[in-house]
C-alpha cells in the first residue's frame, strides 16, 4: 500500500502541496503546485493501492480554439500528429480531445508504482509531465501564433 504521509512529507519538504481535496474514487487526492502557479494532481486510486497517478490537464484557451479553427484542416491534422510524436519521447501516458481535428484540451499522467517511488522518482515526474506539457504549449504557440492561455486541472 502507498504510503500517504511519506509522500505528503515529501512534497511539504520541497513546498509543493496546494493542498487535499475529498476525492470519492481516490484514496487520497492532493493538487500539486509545479512548478510554481502550475497545477497537477497526484492521485492514490481506489481499488489500486499499490499505484499513484500524476497528471496534468490542460484546457486551451477561447482565443488560441478560434485560431486553431481557422485554420487549414491539414494544418491541424499535422498539428495533432506533432503533438502525438512529440508527447510520446517523453514516454508519459496522454489523451486529446481533439473533435475535427481542433485541439480542445489534452490530459498527461503517469503511473508510479509502489516499489518505484522515491522522493528523487516523484519529483522527476513532475518534471517530465511538466515538460511534456511546455513542449505542447510551445507546439501550438509555434503553430498558430498567439501566446496561449489555459487552465491546469485534472
């Protein structure tokens, strides 16, 4: 079983709990503030008490959609492929909501299993979701202009 208060004095160590929301399906739910302003969530699943999921949600924001909906159809298609090579180096787990082909939000996590967490484990994976989330904003700013605006939730 995971073991909660190694990793919340982990985390408090490095000040990076937001804080501890009542999560229905988790055993415990903490909001991770990283790097600062930047939200993840760290989740111990219930039925899963050996495995805690990090991941970063991510919404784009009205103006970079309509940007992205102006766009030539191959435009976004490329974009989207980009998108899916670039996420894969980063070996994280990730979803798209991509209807027509127009980026809507994109999810990254990452499992972290029992016998694998450390304090040096955990945070590196902060880190990757981070970057692999850097790497897709970048992706878009670079595609279709504009500095984007979005909102971290899970």
């Amino acid at each position: 079983m995971i073991n909660k208060e190694q990793i919340l004095k982990w985390l408090n160590e490095e000040g990076l709990v937001k804080n501890e929301i009542q999560d229905e399906s988790a055993n415990f739910h903490i909001i991770i503030n990283y790097p600062q302003d930047h939200m993840m969530d760290l989740i111990s699943p219930k039925g899963k008490e050996d495995m805690i999921l990090i991941g970063c949600a991510t919404e784009i924001a009205e103006e970079q959609k309509k940007l992205i909906k102006e766009s030539p159809i191959q435009v976004n298609e490329n974009f989207i492929w980009a998108i899916r090579f670039n996420l894969n180096q980063f070996l994280v787990d990730f979803e798209l909501e991509h209807p027509d082909s127009q980026l809507e939000k994109f999810l990254i996590t990452e499992e972290l299993f029992e016998d694998g967490i450390t304090k040096n484990e955990l945070i590196h994976t902060f880190k990757r979701i981070y970057k692999a989330k850097l790497q897709c904003l970048w992706l878009l700013e670079k595609t279709f202009g504009q500095k984007t605006i979005n909102v971290d939730k899970l």
